[in-house]
C-alpha cells in the first residue's frame, strides 16, 4: 500500500501546488485592477492640479493686463495740455488741437504759439492766414523759442508785407 500512497500523495501535493498558484493568480489579478485604479486616481489628481494651475495662470495674466490697462489709463489722463494738444495737431483733429493750445499760447507758452502760428500759415483747423501766423512767430521768439524766430525770418524774407 505504501505504493499507492506515495501517488496519492504526490496528487495532493500537485492539487495543493495548483490550488497556490490559482491563488496567487488571482492575487494578482486582484492588484492589478487595484494598482491600475491608483494609477488612474493619481493621473486624475494630476490632471486636475494643472488645470488648477492654468486658471490660476489665466487668472494673474488677467491680472496683470488689468493692472496695465488702468496704469496706461492713468498715464493718459496725467498728460500736460500741451501734450494733449501737440497729439491732436498730429493726428489731425485741428479743433482740440485748439481748443488746448490757445489758451497755453495765450498764456505765453513758446511752443503753443509757435503751433498755432504754423496752424493758422497752413490754415489746419483755421482758415489759412500769414499776418495771424506772423503774429504769433514773435510771440513765440520772444518767449526764446529759436524754431518760432526762424519762422517769423521766413516770413519776412518771403513776403513783402512784412519788411
């Protein structure tokens, strides 16, 4: 009988073995499913942080633009008349531009009655007029404004009602 016994034995000891490996097999199936929804639990956490950190980057952006916007406003709005109205005479719109250099150049600023003085010689904004522009050319030499004296030179050397 100890013949018989020693397969019988062997047969349990291969049943025991197959029993251990199913085991760990669905142990390891068992991970598997485990370490993948940890896997997907950290690439969610991760996913979400960056977009936290992309609206928190649109958001100081924003921000920012912001701050520039209100820091060019009030820059704009801290400009001299003068300033004001030497842009409009560049840009062309000849009623502000006068509207802001008049009183400055009647005020005795060089460089307001100079402009006005080539404003009303090329007649932007006015209707063009010498002897007004000639009036001016001096008030602007005497305040010591060279370009305004040059001006008036030209006058006198270009048109005879004026020598």
């Amino acid at each position: 009988m100890k013949v018989k016994a020693a397969p019988a034995k062997a047969d349990d000891a291969k049943a025991a073995q197959a029993k251990a490996d199913e085991a760990k097999a669905a142990q390891a199936k068992a991970k598997k499913p485990r370490q993948a929804q940890a896997k997907a639990k950290a690439d969610e956490a991760k996913a979400a942080q960056a977009k936290a950190e992309e609206a928190r980057a649109a958001q100081a952006k924003a921000a920012q633009a912001k701050a520039e916007e209100a820091a060019a406003a009030r820059a704009k709005a801290a400009r001299t008349p003068l300033e004001v109205g030497l842009e409009a005479l560049q840009k062309g719109n000849y009623a502000l531009a006068l509207k802001e250099l008049i009183p400055l150049a009647n005020a005795g600023n060089a460089v307001a009655q100079l402009r006005l003085g080539d404003m009303n010689d090329a007649g932007q904004g006015v209707p063009k007029n010498a002897q007004r522009a000639a009036m001016r050319y001096p008030a602007g030499r005497r305040t010591g404004n060279g370009e305004a004296q040059f001006r008036l030179g030209e006058k006198f050397d270009a048109d005879s009602a004026f020598r």
